[in-house]
C-alpha cells in the first residue's frame, strides 16, 4: 500500500482499547473518551489505522455479533459514510473477527503485519502478537483458536454461554498477565524489538508501529528507524500520529 500525504492531513494509530474490561460502567466511560477523540481528530485525519484488541473479547456468529460497543460501531460508521478511510487489524483479543467490519462498516480488515509507504517513507504495522523469536506457547495456542475446525466447533455453543466463557477467559488471562506485560523487559528480552531487527537485516524499515505489549513506547532502533509500542487506553490513553515527515506518540486526557 502507497500512501501521499496531503501536506495539512495527518495519519492516526491506535490499538488496545479492551473494550468490555472490566465491566459495562467502566468501559462505556472509556469508549465515550474514545469516541470523543476520533470527533477531535476527524477534520485533519487523512486515515485511522486500528491496530487490534479494540474489544477485550470478540467473536462473531454468522448472524450475532456481541452485545454492547453500539457508540465505538456507530462513530466507525459515521466516520466511514462521511469518506475517512478506516482500517482495522484483528489482535488477540478480538482475532475472531470475520466480515461485519467489512461488510457493515465498509473497514478493512487485516490479519498480518502489513508494509506501506507514506511520503516515500516505509513502515511495517500490525498488532504484534506472535511475532519475533520465542512465546511458542502462545503461538500454539494462536493456531488452535484460528483453527477452521476449532472454530466450528465453538460455533456450535450458543451465544449466551459462548460469549460468556469468552469473555471470563480473556478478562481472567488479562488480569493474569497484565501487569508483566506492561514493563519493559529490556532490549535483549523484547521480541517485537528482535523482530524488527530481523526485518533490518532485510531492507529498510523507517517505522514499526504496535500495539499488544500495552507499553507507550517511542523505541530508536538504529539513526533511520524506530519502533512505536502504542500502549493501551487502559494506563495511557496513548495513540501515534504522522504528521508525513515524523511520528509523535501523544495521550489523550480531555474530558
């Protein structure tokens, strides 16, 4: 994908809002603010890319879709009908994602890390999750849950038991790992930041940005490339934005 910059347009990230954790009160609060910041950065957004775990949990029936969320939907759709280009990323979260951002919102939707340009710069973007050396569990485990036939299966259960089991497991793995997560493990331990540097041992990357390690993180690579983590809005309300010659990652704290 190419992309040219109108000189006064700019480019928004964001990833890992969790919608649904840890319950109704507190994540309708959080999806307001949300729902707030794409209005503030709707007239000089030239695109907004989603970069994965909007939703805590989700999973999507042929004809059900999950229960809440309607102010995130309806704000996407707005701003889809009114010609902003929007592109979603599925995480691990929300991985089970099939064609209703598609089909309903008219959002792309992306599976892997995805390499454009913009303004002759080039980045590499995704959520993150599985990437890198190392984590083979979680791989594993990955490979099931997008198995054809694992899914199928899951399908079978009704939504009301099926959404709920989704949605304690997610919450109880996040709750688990949460807090390890959210330190930075240094350089050597890092494995979104070994993979970037595998990805340099091949051509020039200028930009990588993720999400998934909820860690804000503004990370200098070599003198051409960095490596944005962009936290989550669980801690830091923090999101990247490209003005076409340099990324900021900013936070978002209007009420």
């Amino acid at each position: 994908m190419r992309i040219n910059l109108p000189a006064d347009k700019k480019i928004y990230f964001v990833s890992d809002l969790h919608l649904g954790l840890p319950d109704a009160v507190t994540s309708g609060e959080r999806e307001k603010l949300f729902c707030r910041w794409l209005d503030d950065i709707r007239n000089d957004a030239a695109h907004v890319f989603i970069l994965g775990d909007l939703f805590d949990f989700w999973y999507e029936y042929k004809y059900v879709v999950p229960k809440g969320f309607v102010r995130t939907l309806g704000k996407l759709a707005e701003l889809r009908d009114g010609g902003l280009p929007v592109y979603f990323f599925t995480g691990n979260h929300d991985q089970w994602m099939l064609d209703y951002f598609e089909t309903e919102l008219t959002i792309p939707v992306y599976r892997k890390p995805l390499e454009l340009t913009i303004n002759d710069l080039q980045f590499i973007i995704g959520h993150g999750d599985g990437l890198g050396p190392g984590d083979y569990s979680y791989k594993l485990l990955k490979r099931i849950f997008n198995n054809q036939i694992a899914r199928w299966f899951f399908s079978r259960l009704h939504p009301n038991f099926a959404l709920w089991l989704g949605n304690k497991w997610s919450k109880n793995n996040r709750l688990l790992n949460g807090k390890h997560e959210e330190q930075f493990q240094g350089e050597e331990r890092e494995w979104l930041i070994q993979y970037c540097r595998r990805k340099l041992n091949d051509k020039q990357i200028d930009y990588f940005i993720f999400g998934h390690r909820h860690l804000a993180l503004d990370y200098k690579l070599n003198d051409k490339s960095r490596y944005i983590n962009l936290g989550d809005w669980l801690s830091y309300n923090s999101y990247a934005v490209f003005d076409g010659s340099d990324i900021q990652l900013l936070y978002y704290n209007k009420p």
